[in-house]
C-alpha cells in the first residue's frame, strides 16, 4: 500500500505578518494553483485553444464588473451562469469591433474568447481567479514592452462595454436576477511552449480542485465528502479556498484514513515568504506524545473531528 494524499492548504486566519511579506501576489499572474498547474505565466489562452502551434494566445473572459462608490470590482466569473445563445449574441453585436482589434482568428466558448495575442503578447496580466473580488486598478493589463498596448486594449474594452451597456441580452439577465455581461478581461497569455506543471505534479493520478477551468486532464471537481484515494494513487487537493468547516472535515477524514492504514502520508504544502513549504505527516507521527494526545481515539471521539487550529500550532515547516 503506497497511498499518499496532498493539500495546499488554507491559512486561518491570514496573519498581518504574512500579508505584508506576500508582495509577490501582486506580482504573480495568476493564482498559485494556477501556477503550479501551468508555470509563472500562466498561459490559459495556449492551454485552452484547439490550435496546437507556436503562437501567443490570450483569452477574453465575459465578466460582471461591479461599480461600488469608489472604485470597480470584478466578479467571480462562475456566477455568471452565461448561455450559448447570449455570448452568440453579444459577440455578433461586437464583431466589428473584434476584428478590427484582433482580427478573424478567435475561438469561441460560451465563457470566454481566445484570440492570437499578436502585439498585446507582451502585456502583464492577472487571471479573474487572481483578481476577482478586488478593485481592478492594481489588476488591469499593463504595459510590459511596447508601450501604449495597454491604452490600446483599454480602448477596445470600452468600446465593448459601450455597445453591450442596455443590451436587450443584459435586460433580460437583470430582469431574472443574473449579474449582466458588461466587458471583457484579458489574461493568459502565452504560447504552447510555456506551460509547465510543477514537479510537485509529478506522479499524482487525480488533481482535486475547484477551478472553473479545465487545466489539466487529471482534474477532478473537489468535492469534500466524497474525496477517497486508491490503492498506490497519490492524489493532490487544492483546498486553499475552502472554509474552515469545510477543511475540518477534510482533515480530520484524512486523519483517521491515516490512523486505520488507508493513508500511507498527508503531505500539506503552503506558500510562505516567497517560497511553498512542506509537512509531512505519517502513522508515526500520531504515536508521537503531543499528536498523539491531540489525535486519540477518545479525542477524536469526543470532538468528532482532528482539530485543524490546535494541529496547525505544532507544525514542522520545511522548504520544498
């Protein structure tokens, strides 16, 4: 039995030590699964397009962004629920506009555009699982070479949003309660030749994760009550946006497949001062004195779970 199961793990809470020292978030183009899942341009475009070549391509996501009092916020793309027929018709609507800016190439997906980047390749940009949720200001493309693209991209963003502003599609949303689609979000640029797992993928069978995008063909969705592993499979869980209600039961199911021999190890992993550490845990560590006070059978049964937070208290940190 060589059954091992992995976490990136979720931080509870964020300390204000750890938020000042994570510069490298704004600097990032994509979340850490993302890159972990594709390398540190993150080039979606080039992973999801049909077209197998050498060329720069990006990706034009239909999005909500959300007007507050004093700045705009991107919405989470998964609650966008979009129907073939609306992207068909706000895409017709924008053709010209389109082909102007980017030509006849384009991919169509009811989600999202992806198009050869041709000049805007060397723009810096952050996927909306990156910058969902934030004021976009920090997160808008910029101009990494050629100076003047990201003006031009923006040019042709509000072009877009122009046209689709009191969109019959959009109205209709409204009018059932959906966020509208109001502009594009450009991300994920890059050529087939970037992408590249990180070796902690190496050897896993089944990626659990909840990304909205299809990123690797050993995804799965995760699903925390019916996560299992198999015999001599090494599973990774990306579990860094679960709750803490959520990842207690999580862990403290892996805890006890751990104590009855279906487990061999849990590996956890985070991302810390710039660097992603690893603990390591085994059946041995449970006989451990302060583990196993923490992970005895009477425990367990009386509190019904593994504590995360008074397990996370004694963890061993080491560089990966």
């Amino acid at each position: 039995m060589s059954t091992k199961i992995s976490f990136l793990i979720p931080e509870f809470p964020q300390s204000k030590e750890q938020a000042e020292v994570e510069d490298s978030f704004y600097e990032q183009k994509g979340t850490l699964e993302e890159i972990l899942l594709l390398g540190k341009d993150v080039p979606i475009g080039a992973k999801l397009s049909q077209k197998r070549d050498l060329q720069d391509r990006m990706c034009l996501e239909l999005v909500h962004l959300h007007a507050t009092r004093d700045h705009i916020v991107l919405m989470d793309p998964r609650m966008m629920e979009i129907d073939p027929q609306e992207e068909l018709t706000l895409r017709n609507c924008v053709e010209d506009t389109l082909q102007h800016f980017l030509g006849d190439q384009g991919e169509f997906f009811s989600e999202r555009w992806i198009y050869p980047a041709g000049p805007f390749s060397s723009l810096k940009t952050h996927t909306p699982q990156h910058a969902m949720g934030l004021n976009i200001d920090i997160w808008m493309p910029k101009d990494a070479g050629t100076p003047g693209l990201a003006k031009k991209w923006r040019q042709l963003q509000n072009e877009i949003q122009m046209i689709w502003h009191d969109h019959p599609v959009n109205e209709a949303r409204q009018a059932r309660g959906q966020l509208s689609i109001n502009s594009v979000w450009l991300y994920g640029i890059g050529q087939q030749t970037m992408i590249q797992a990180h070796p902690i993928l190496n050897g896993v069978s089944k990626i659990h994760s909840r990304h909205p995008v299809q990123l690797d063909h050993r995804m799965v969705s995760l699903e925390v009550g019916q996560l299992s592993s198999s015999a001599n499979e090494h599973h990774f869980v990306f579990a860094q946006d679960l709750s803490l209600t959520d990842w207690n039961n999580l862990w403290s199911k892996n805890i006890e497949l751990l104590a009855e021999n279906d487990l061999e190890k849990i590996q956890l992993l985070r991302k810390y001062q710039g660097q992603i550490q690893q603990c390591t845990l085994t059946k041995t560590h449970l006989n451990i004195s302060l583990w196993k006070k923490l992970f005895s059978s009477r425990n367990l049964i009386k509190s019904k779970q593994a504590d995360w937070m008074e397990y996370s208290k004694i963890l061993n940190w080491t560089p990966l």
